[in-house]
C-alpha cells in the first residue's frame, strides 16, 4: 500500500532533525577531544622541559671523582685519584728498568677472599700496593727509594739538598707537620690516620726517601 505524502514529509523532516543532532553531538565530541588533547600537550611541555633542564648529577659526581686529588701524604707519586688505580701510573714515573711482582694474599677481614699485592721493584728500590678485589682500588702502602731514578711530587727527590727539600715541605702549610734531626726529616699527617715520608740526609743531601701509607 502506497504510504500518504505527508507522512513522507513528516518522516523526512524527522530524519533531518536526528541528523542535525547527531551532527551537532558529533561536532561537540570532536570539539571536546581537540581541547582535551591540547589541554595534554600543554601540560606536556612543561615536564619536557623540566627534564631537560635537570642537572646531570651521575655525569657530575663522576667528573668529580676523576678530578679529585690527592695530598702529598696521601700519595707523594700520583696526584689524580682517578690515575691512581693503574700501575701505568707509576711505571711512567720510573726513569730505570723495574720488574712487577702480583702476589696473592688473604683479605684482612673476610678470609674467604683474596687481595693482591703488587710490588714495582728497581734496582734496590720499590713501591709496594696492597689491591682489594671487591673495591677495585690500588692502594699504595709502601715505597722505598735510593736513587733518583723516581721523582717525587713537587720534584722531591733523592740527590735534592736539605735546604731544598725543607722549603719544598713548608710550602705545603699545615697539610703536614715536619720533624728534623741531623739524619732525618719526617712530614706525616696532622690527623687521621698514621702516614709519614722519611727523608734520610747524607752529607746535607737526601740519600733515600720511605713512604709508609696506612691501608686498613
């Protein structure tokens, strides 16, 4: 049965209207996923930038590390703490052939783990360090030196004058306190640990030089 013309209309007009709604939804949907996503990228830049301008504090602490120095005391051969883990280190300040011993030694505190010891030996002359392997570290806890063939921090030296060497310890202030006898001079730390340098005298002239480092 053919349907009436006005109910046509009617039902075309109504059609027209879901339409116009639902495009007006659609609209109003669209509209509001564009100003949540913009509301998103704003409060995204913020934390980008706040990323990019945090201190890299790992690169920081380890340029501070490497650049970290030494006291005379603590190592009168090396002043850079980080060159101050490779036995290259000290062979480079060595003007005279040397031999390297390793030696295996048990570990103060655990004695299930084993350390090593390495001994630089030239000519009647050594330097001595005692190597943890859990830390990785080289420490340097005696040195015996009877000839010139190693020069010392601040060019201290056996063959140097009394006089010379005298002035070479007080210009170093209170970073350590100094004994003299006429055979003697002794530099050691004003505090923590016991560390001292020997001078041995001959003549007015220092003749060998003792390190003795504490390595706990």
């Amino acid at each position: 049965m053919p349907i009436p013309r006005h109910i046509i209309h009617r039902c075309r007009y109504s059609l027209a209207v879901r339409l116009l709604v639902l495009l007006l939804l659609v609209n109003s949907f669209a509209a509001a996923c564009t100003s949540d996503s913009a509301s998103e990228e704003q409060n995204d830049v913020p934390e980008e930038h706040e990323t990019a301008l945090e201190p890299d504090t790992t690169s920081t602490r380890r340029n501070s590390i490497a650049s970290a120095t030494f006291s005379v005391l603590s190592n009168p051969f090396v002043e850079n703490r980080s060159k101050s883990n490779h036995l290259e280190s000290y062979f480079d300040r060595i003007n005279a052939d040397f031999t390297l011993d390793a030696d295996p030694i048990e570990n103060r505190h655990k004695s299930q783990v084993t350390d090593t010891v390495y001994t630089i030996r030239f000519g009647k002359s050594m330097i001595e360090f005692y190597a943890p392997t859990q830390s990785g570290e080289l420490l340097l806890q005696v040195a015996d030196i009877q000839s010139n063939d190693v020069v010392l921090r601040h060019n201290m030296r056996v063959g140097m004058t009394q006089a010379e060497l005298m002035g070479k310890l007080k210009s170093l202030g209170h970073e350590v306190v100094i004994n003299q006898t006429p055979t003697e001079i002794v530099a050691y730390n004003r505090d923590g640990a016991p560390i001292s340098l020997h001078f041995y005298l001959k003549s007015g002239k220092v003749n060998r030089i003792r390190y003795e480092g504490y390595v706990d």
